[in-house]
C-alpha cells in the first residue's frame, strides 16, 4: 500500500476508467519504467467502483446474483445497491492498481520478493502438463502434498483428489451405462448394484 497526499501526482488517474493503464512516471520517480492497470477502488465512505458504470458519481443500481459489488442471500434475490461509477475522481480514498510492467527498480514489500504457489494443480491433466508426463504414467504420484502441523501439534501431509482422472473403475462405470442403454432402461431406474 502506498500513501499519495500530492494532488499533482494523483492527477494522472483522474478521467481515466477500470482497466486503463497508467504510467508509473506519474506516481513517483521509484515506479519509473512501471505501467500499472486500474482494477477498482473505494471512494470515501467505503462504496466500491463498478466496471461499466460510466461515471465518476455514486449510482443506485438493481443487482442481482452474478453481479460484482453484490453477493444474493437467496434464490433469485435482487436488490438496489449504491455503487460507485468506474471512472476515476477525486473523490476515491483507495485505489487499487495491477503491475502489468516491472521498471528497473524493485519496489519494497511489492516486487522485492517472491512467494512461492501455495498449492499444485488439482486436474489431471494439469498435473500431466506441469511434470511433461504422457498418458500412461500414473498422475497420482505426481500430485503436490503439503506437509504441516496441525493444532493438536501432529504432522499432517495433505493432497488433492484429482479430477478428470480416467481410472478403471470409471471405464467400467460407463460401459455399464452403455448396456443399460442399449437394454432401454435409463440410469435412474432398477438401481444396478455395484
């Protein structure tokens, strides 16, 4: 996070919309070389700005589930929110930016480190294109595990269950959905047992 008082720095910003790109000269001679996208922001009472809104105002819109700046309690709820409009004023307390070119100069706490993936993939065939496997190795002793310590002090090693992966028991479950077909009666009917 980087505090700007200076209204002449921040005047590069103002008229410009959400995912527009912004030159780093204007913010400071540290950023010089870096291009930054506008990705959102909040304005002084905590309102967040919403792609699409073509204004610099506060705005009263209908949302519905699916939309940005609102998450649906029920099926099928709507309701009126307040939201701020995507263009950029002076009026914004945060805005939030996206590297989208590294200058010459690292930024402190920004660039300087890098934090390594928390996790691997989880599909299959993810995993084989991650490790340059071919379809006959065995995906499931490439999958990444985590080794910690959970709150009882135990060493514990998690893994993912992978998905899309074609197993024989999967084969067999569709070819026996195949005969039922073929038979003429569909998979809800009878209860094959297995």
């Amino acid at each position: 996070m980087v505090e700007i008082d200076d209204e002449k720095r921040l005047r590069a910003f103002y008229d410009r919309r959400i995912s527009q790109e912004v030159d780093g000269v204007h913010i400071g001679d540290e950023f010089k070389g870096y291009i930054f996208r506008i990705s959102g922001g909040n304005d002084k009472q905590g309102f967040p700005m919403k792609q699409g809104v073509l204004t610099d105002q506060r705005v009263r819109l209908l949302l519905r589930k699916g939309l940005s700046c609102y998450r649906a309690r029920r099926k099928g709820e709507r309701k009126r929110k307040s939201v701020r409009g995507a263009i950029v004023g002076p009026d914004l307390s945060v805005l939030n930016l996206v590297v989208v070119k590294r200058g010459e100069e690292h930024v402190a706490g920004l660039t300087d480190s890098q934090v390594p993936r928390r996790l691997g993939p989880k599909r299959a065939n993810k995993i084989r294109k991650l490790f340059n496997l071919s379809k006959e190795d065995d995906v499931t002793k490439f999958a990444i595990s985590r080794t910690f310590e959970n709150k009882k002090g135990k060493t514990v090693t998690k893994r993912p269950s992978i998905q899309r992966l074609v197993t024989p028991l999967t084969l067999q479950v569709r070819d026996w959905d195949g005969e039922r077909e073929e038979q003429g009666g569909g998979r809800e009917g009878g209860g094959l047992k297995r």
